[in-house]
C-alpha cells in the first residue's frame, strides 16, 4: 500500500505528542527512568511545529493510509546545502512491518533531494527497541558513522548514520 503525505495545517495540534506516545508507549514502559522523560520533548516539538507552520510545521507531513494517520515525517533542512536531518519518523505499532517508516523515509529524501542536499543525516539508539530503525536505514541506503553514549544513559549508545544524495 502506498502512503499519501499532507502537512500538518489541517489538523489540531497535539496530534503530533500523540502519535509519538503511542508509537513509544512500549519504549517508555519497559524503561521509564531513560525515556519518560521524552514525552515533554515530544509536547515542545508539537507546540513548536504547529506555532511555526511556516517552517518548522512545513518540515512535518502526516502519513496516511487510506483514511487513516499512521504517522508523520519531520526533516530539518536548515544546514543545506551539506546535509540535512531527518528527525521524527513516527509509525504507529499496529501499522509497523509494512515497510511505511520506509517510504516516509524515502520521502524525506526526495524533499532533500528537491532541496539539493547533498548529505543525509539520521540518529537512532542501540536500544533493541530500535532494532527496526537501525536495518529499515541501513536498507535505506545510509552507512553507519557513529556510535556514541547517550547522554542520559551512557550504557546506551546513539547511532548516527549518513547517506550521500549526491
């Protein structure tokens, strides 16, 4: 099935926090103490997205399966042209596996590509959570480049990860 991409003007904000807590209640339950925490980023990215829908909201499209959000994409292009980021890539758990986070992920390159970026950059964890991410980007063309500790937990790492579009 094939997504269908709108921004995010049409609807009420919040949307955004909501998806993401759904998407990461399983995360936030099997480890509360490192990721509950990330709930109030998730509220401040909303607030800021649909406060700012002529840039940072612009930067945010919603995926839809038929009649139906099933997550949404977010990009920051502002260090073009060397490289853009892609941040949020939010698939709710009864839509995973069907190869969606892929195609918004292709998205978010064709935009770049749009742009003339000329490097894609994306960060996940080592956290087996993120098990999916890590082989959906790999499959998506990028390298692995870094591995670092994350902040709040150093027993865990943050990977980078970077893809030439050029």
């Amino acid at each position: 099935m094939i997504l269908k991409f709108t921004p995010i003007d049409n609807l009420a904000p919040g949307i955004l926090s909501a998806l993401l807590s759904r998407s990461y209640a399983a995360l936030i339950r099997s480890d509360p103490a490192s990721w509950k925490e990330e709930e109030n980023k998730w509220i401040a990215f909303d607030h800021n997205a649909f406060r700012n829908l002529g840039s940072v909201g612009a930067c945010v499209f919603l995926s839809w399966n038929e009649r139906e959000i099933i997550g949404f994409g977010s990009f920051d292009p502002r260090q073009r042209p060397q490289f853009g980021i892609i941040g949020h890539n939010c698939i709710l758990p009864e839509f995973r596996r069907l190869g969606f986070g892929k195609q918004q992920i292709i998205e978010i390159l064709n935009r770049f590509a749009g742009l003339g970026i000329q490097t894609a950059t994306v960060a996940t964890h080592d956290n087996p959570f993120f098990i999916p991410a890590q082989r959906m980007y790999l499959s998506c063309g990028f390298k692995e480049v870094l591995r670092e500790p994350w902040e709040k937990d150093p027993s865990q790492n943050v990977i980078h990860y970077q893809k030439r579009m050029v």
